[in-house]
C-alpha cells in the first residue's frame, strides 16, 4: 500500500462488522440468484460448490485488502499486516515477530468531551491570536520606542556634559 494514500476511517468496530457482513450477504445473494440451489438430490452441485469456493476466496481477499486499508477512529485495524485466507486476524503472527497482539477496546463516542475539546481549541487560538497581536504591536512601537530611548541619551549626555563642566 502507498503509504501518501488515506486510509478509510470508520467511527466503530460495530461498521466494520457491518461491512464484513453486507459484503458477505451480496455475495451470497449474487451467487443464488445466478446459480439458485437446486433440490436437494442424492448428488451435490460440483458446479456451484467450485463457484461458491471461489466467490468465497475472492471475499476473503477482499476484506483482508479492506481490512489493511481501514482506520477505526485513527487506530489501524490490521497493524503489521497479518492475515488469515479468511481476511481474519491472525492470532499468533505478532508473537512471531516478537512483538505482543493487542486486543484494543474502543470507547463510545462522547459529546461531553467533544464540546470540551472544542472550547480548549477555541481558548487556544484566542491565545494564539494575543500574542500574534503582541508581536504586531511591539514590531510597530520599536522605531519610536529606540527614538525616545535615543532622544533620553541625549539628554543624559547633555546633563553628564553640563555636570562635567
């Protein structure tokens, strides 16, 4: 995968199970409406069971290709890649690489703090907007801040001079 491509984001676990499964059901449906099950008879369909083998492959690959290009909110759903023929997650396969599997939780979408976040992003750009106004204004007060501090060292030196002689 191009790493400079986005990845799908998803808000939960439960849309990804849902894709998985309305995947599955079309395929299933596509398969029975152009090779409809025949009556059960004493021999099986070698026909459609070679077809319903490869419907089932070409599936599997697919979602494990989905499945490698998934977020759920910003965690990667198969982080180093490892999958079964199924498009399932392979258990053992992190072990192997000396890292530890994680089975990651997620938690509910919370409005609360949503509305938290967003107040402190606005207090932030407010602050950032006071010192961006800072800085205008100490850029624009220099030229006569160093010309009254020159025209006070004038003075100074009139006065040391006067004092002097």
């Amino acid at each position: 995968m191009n790493p400079e491509h986005r990845k799908i984001e998803l808000q939960s676990p439960a849309d990804l199970a849902h894709l998985t499964t309305r995947l599955r059901t079309l395929a299933r449906q596509k398969l029975d409406l152009h090779l409809p099950a025949q009556p059960p008879t004493t021999t099986p369909d070698d026909l459609r069971a070679h077809v319903e083998a490869l419907v089932d492959a070409f599936v599997a690959r697919l979602l494990a290709g989905m499945r490698q290009n998934i977020c759920i909110n910003g965690v990667d759903v198969v982080p180093r890649g490892a999958v079964d023929e199924n498009g399932d997650l392979v258990p053992g396969a992190a072990e192997e690489e000396g890292g530890e599997v994680v089975m990651e939780e997620f938690e509910a979408f919370d409005e609360g703090l949503r509305k938290k976040v967003g107040k402190l992003g606005e207090r932030r750009d407010g602050l950032v907007k006071g010192v961006s106004g800072y800085r205008r204004e100490t850029g624009r007060g220099l030229p006569e801040t160093r010309a009254r501090l020159e025209r006070a060292g004038e003075v100074v030196g009139y006065l040391e001079g006067k004092r002097e002689g």
